[in-house]
C-alpha cells in the first residue's frame, strides 16, 4: 500500500460539522480492550501533529503557509475531538488510565519486536519495563480505591505484575537524551516507530499531567504526579531519536503518512465495525492532509514525496495483541539497567559514585515514602499481598514474593542477572506487501 498513490478529496470538502463530532461512546463493560487502545493511540498521533503545526506556524510568516496548516490543523482537531469522545461518561479516569498503560506496554513491545535498528530496540525495550510496572502501581490504586481488578480491564491480555520499580526510573534529565537517527530514510519502519511511540508517550504525559490534580484522593495525586515526570523522561528519550534534520515540510509529509498508517493499520485490525468505519472515514480525510503535505513540500521545497519517504510502501499493519512472552523475556534480562548518556548500562556495572544513584537518592529520598511504593504497601498492609494477574510465575525470582515491594531492583548493584539487551532479528520488512481499505 503506497498512500500517494491512493485518490484525495479536497480537505475543506471534508471538514465535519458538530453534530457530526459527537458519536455514541463505546460500552466500557463490552468494549474489546484494543478497540480503546488504538483510540488512544490515534488521538496521541492527532495531538502530535497538531502540536507541530502550530510550533511550524509560529516560525514563519508567510500566509499561505500558515492559512494551509490551519486547514488542515483544525481539520485533524476535529478529527482528535470526535475519538476523544468516544470514551463514555461512566468511565473513571482510572480506567482510562489501564488502557493508557496497556497500549504503553503492548504498543512498545509490538514495536520492538518488529525493530531492525538495534540502538532503536533497546529505547523501546528500555521504557517497556517502566510502563510495564506503571501498570501495575495503577492496578493496585484502582483496586485500593475502588476494589476493581484491571486484569479484566486489559481482557487478561496484559500481565500485571512488577517490574523495573518505578523508584527506579527516576534519572538526571541528561541521562534521558540519546541520538537522533540520521541516514535512514529508506526504513520506513523505524522512522514511523519513532514517531508512533513519541506521540503515544506524550499524550500519556499531557494525560496523567492534566487528571492528576482531579484524582479524588492524594495518594492517587501523589502517583500520577510521580509517574508523570517518569513519562517526561520517555517523551524526552524518544523524542530526541527523531531525525533532526528534517525541514517542517518533510516533517508535516512525515506526520501525515504517519496518520495515514495508523488509521490503515486501524482498520486492518479493528474488531468493532462501527469505529472501523471511524478509522475508514479518518483514512479518507488524511489521504487529503497528505495531498496538501506533498503540494507545500513540492512548491517550498522542490521535492516531491519519494525525495523525503524513500520507501512509501506501509510496513504490515500496526497490530495491538498481547505480548506476554515477550515482556517477560525482557524483564528477565534487562530489569538492572538505566539510562547513561546516550545509551544504557547496568547498575551493576556503574561506579558507586554515578549521576544515576545522586539524582535518584535525592529524588526519591526517602524511598519508603515515595507515591509508588506506598501504593502497594497500602495494599499490602490491607490485604496481606499486592494485587497482580500472571499467567506463571513471576521471571524473577527477586519478585515472586507478593507481600512485600521490592524497590532495590534497577538501583542497588546485583539485586537482580541482567545480561543485556537481545540483537536485533535480521529481517527488516522492507518488502512486505499490504492490502488496500475496503
């Protein structure tokens, strides 16, 4: 499937009207988990697009350039507005939030295992454990303040259980930067990963940020607040592997092949018809955004589409499935390591004296007081054990015991094996072949 190929209407013809913009909210009690997930995703896509287009409006004062992106900025708010309404009224912010950190999990994990660059992987491999143990910090506030387990919320498709501790997480802001990718216009595949998984993290961030101060109790405010700042450091990591080099018309093209990936990919694996009609329709309109990406580039620029996407062929449709194998295979291998500079490392392997443990001492001190293990030890002192779904055995053995909280993994020397991150596989789908809509 090649977009540009593919016949656009006019973008105004296809502007919505009000009425238009406020559909029927799925079921909460009958909703396939993944039909919310990907709702989350194509509004993070639409949020991320949007946000460009203003900050490119703001860096030019030629009028024809900003009349076009307002076209098609307020036509993707429109578009963004519509999926935001889709969630119901009698669905706790809580709830959402399940679905934020499933999609966060079972989005990067697809994303990785799909991954040919190596230094790629191992960002994504990286932040999976962090939302991974999101999750489960989330799961047990839900069932503290409101006895409801997540598992059913996730369709058991998610394990919920502890991982990297989010104490762990906490890192000085320099050690969150890594390389942007350069040279690589010809794989399609990381390119859109890169702006898929940053898109996805930052509207969980502008998310947890804009709820945190309406959570009913402050243990729940403290939490969000906590794992809040632990996803500024995620936008930060992914963010920065973006191609810098891009002018904002490759990158408007960029953000509308992007758009028109996802709500392909959507459609291709959508289970419910009625928002597959949703994905078909918002196909359709960035086909549109697309065209006006290509005629600015062309007429700015002087290039045409293949100059900037060398490879316009969709990589396989984004699917989002459970992952459970694959979550654990790097939990087990992977839990002990933290970001340093532009790569990672074991604590294992740091001098005693690193930026890691400063910072993280100072933020996190005093340990037993922080938000996300006091979680858990309200759990605990409640119940006598933490809430968790697992189909097995926890991987490591550190973490088998539910009645305590384990916060040394990732931060004190060999509490946990950690032998590194697993080499990329040696295919990278350049020449898969992807069917059309309808």
């Amino acid at each position: 499937m090649n977009p540009f190929k593919e016949k656009a209407k006019n973008t105004e013809d296809q502007l919505l009207s009000l009425q238009e913009l406020y559909l029927t909210p799925y079921d909460k009690n009958t909703v396939d988990p993944y039909t919310k997930t990907r709702i989350i995703l194509a509004c993070g896509a639409e949020y991320e697009a949007n946000w460009h287009s203003h900050q490119a409006q703001r860096k030019t004062d030629d009028m024809a350039v900003r009349r076009g992106l307002a076209l098609t900025r307020f036509s993707e708010k429109q578009q963004q507005q519509l999926l935001a309404q889709l969630k119901p009224l009698d669905e706790t912010i809580l709830e959402t939030t399940i679905s934020y950190e499933q999609l966060a999990v079972d989005l990067t994990a697809e994303l990785a295992r799909k991954e040919c660059n190596f230094y790629v992987k191992k960002a994504l491999d990286f932040a999976l454990l962090e939302d991974f143990d999101h999750l489960y910090r989330y799961s047990n506030l839900l069932f503290n303040d409101s006895k409801i387990k997540a598992e059913n919320l996730v369709g058991k498709y998610t394990e919920i259980m502890p991982a990297r501790p989010t104490v762990a997480h906490h890192r000085h802001p320099l050690d969150n930067v890594k390389n942007s990718i350069k040279n690589i216009k010809e794989d399609t595949r990381t390119i859109l990963s890169t702006m898929i998984i940053t898109a996805a993290e930052q509207q969980t961030m502008n998310y947890y940020m804009n709820v945190a101060a309406y959570y009913p109790n402050a243990e729940g405010r403290r939490l969000y607040e906590e794992i809040c700042l632990v996803e500024e450091e995620h936008v930060t990591q992914y963010g920065s592997l973006i191609d810098a080099n891009s002018n904002p018309f490759e990158c408007a093209l960029w953000h509308e092949y992007c758009e028109c990936y996802l709500y392909w990919s959507n459609y291709m694996t959508e289970s419910d018809n009625r928002i597959k009609d949703i994905w078909a329709r918002f196909y359709e309109i960035e086909l549109s955004h697309l065209a006006d990406a290509r005629k600015m580039l062309k007429k700015y620029c002087k290039k045409d589409y293949d100059e900037v996407i060398c490879n316009p062929q969709f990589p396989e449709p984004l699917s989002l499935h459970e992952n459970i194998d694959y979550v654990r295979e790097i939990l087990a291998t992977t839990v002990q390591f933290t970001g340093k500079m532009n790569d990672y490392k074991s604590v294992n392997l740091l001098d005693t004296d690193d930026r890691f443990f400063k910072y993280n001492a100072q933020f996190t001190k005093p340990i037993t007081k922080m938000p996300s293990h006091e979680v858990i030890k309200q759990k605990i002192i409640k119940d006598g054990t933490d809430y968790r779904y697992q189909t097995q055995s926890h991987p490591l053995k550190v973490m088998q015991n539910n009645t305590v909280d384990q916060t040394e993994v990732g931060i004190v020397a060999n509490k946990a094996e950690s032998i590194g991150f697993k080499k990329v596989r040696k295919s990278c789908f350049k020449n898969e072949k992807c069917s059309p809509i309808g």
